[in-house]
C-alpha cells in the first residue's frame, strides 16, 4: 500500500497467462453473446452476428518486465492491447501517480517498438504524461487511451491533459 492510499500491484508473467486463458475461455464459453476480438474487422463479424466483440488487455506492462517474448505468447492466447503502465512506474514507462512525470525508458522505447510489430493497441491510461507523449512520438499507428478523464474537468494526476488527448485523436 503506498501513502495516499492506493495500491501498487505488480501482476507476474504466471498472473498475467492465467487471467488471458481465465478470460477467454470465459468470453468462449458464451459463443451467442461474445466474440473474443483480434482484428478490427472482427467488430463488424460480431455487430452481424448480434455479440459484443472483446478486446483483450492488460493493465501494465508488470508482465512483461522480464523481456518483450512473452508478448509473442500473449498475442498468441488473443491479447491485443497493452497498456504501459498501471499508476505507478515500472521498467518501461513512468506512471500517472508516481509524482515524478518519467517518461520511457530505453526499454520502453523497444516495448513500444514490440507492440507495433504484433499490431497491437499501445493504450495510455494511467501513464504519466512524459510517457504519453513520448509513446506517441514513436508510435507510427494509432495509440489509445481506454479509459480515463480530461484533467481539464478533473485536476487529479490520474486524468489526460487535452494536448495529449489530442495528440491520441490524431494517431488514427
């Protein structure tokens, strides 16, 4: 538990395989009502077929903090969005509450780089804005932001400012 209160999981590599297969096999198990989604096409297949496609993703990049491979296994069990970071720093990018607005590391910069390879979402919630901003300068595709607020409504650390929710809108 940190000092203002909240929580600073850091989900494992073993967590992170455990609630992909958890989750799909859960969203699998309901063929009427969902599709696990992982081309961007496949929201158009599940509107047609009246199911809700699902995106699979994982709240920071904790997992990965070994070595990028098991991005490749992640991508394989359906996972098609990452977000950097979950609050707080970890190896590759600073987090929206660690108060220090880190940016990326250099192995952040390669994170980023690996995403893109697999056509994989980057999402940016909860990241500092250091990361933000230098997540969109590298990226070449689109990056988004899955959730959050406008800081300009809410003034808290959590919530985007409007250059770098602008910044995501023109990323694609």
């Amino acid at each position: 538990k940190r000092p203002d209160g909240s929580m600073n999981y850091k989900r494992t590599y073993n967590a992170c395989m455990k609630s992909i297969r958890e989750k799909r096999q859960e969203l699998e198990s309901h063929p009427d009502t969902f599709l696990v989604a992982e081309t961007g096409a496949d929201i158009s297949k599940a509107r047609d077929n009246h199911q809700c496609a699902v995106f699979l993703q994982i709240q920071g990049a904790d997992c990965v903090e070994g070595g990028l491979h098991p991005v490749d296994e992640f991508y394989d069990l359906g996972l098609r969005v990452q977000q950097l970071t979950h609050h707080y720093d970890n190896f590759y990018a600073g987090g929206a509450l660690s108060g220090t607005n880190t940016g990326l590391s250099n192995r952040g910069l390669e994170l980023i780089d690996k995403l893109e390879s697999k056509h994989m979402l980057i999402d940016l919630s909860h990241s500092s804005v250091a990361s933000a901003e230098q997540a969109l300068k590298r990226a070449k595709g689109p990056i988004v932001q899955t959730h959050g607020a406008a800081r300009a409504i809410v003034n808290n650390a959590r919530c985007t400012p409007d250059s770098v929710i602008k910044s995501i809108a023109d990323s694609g």
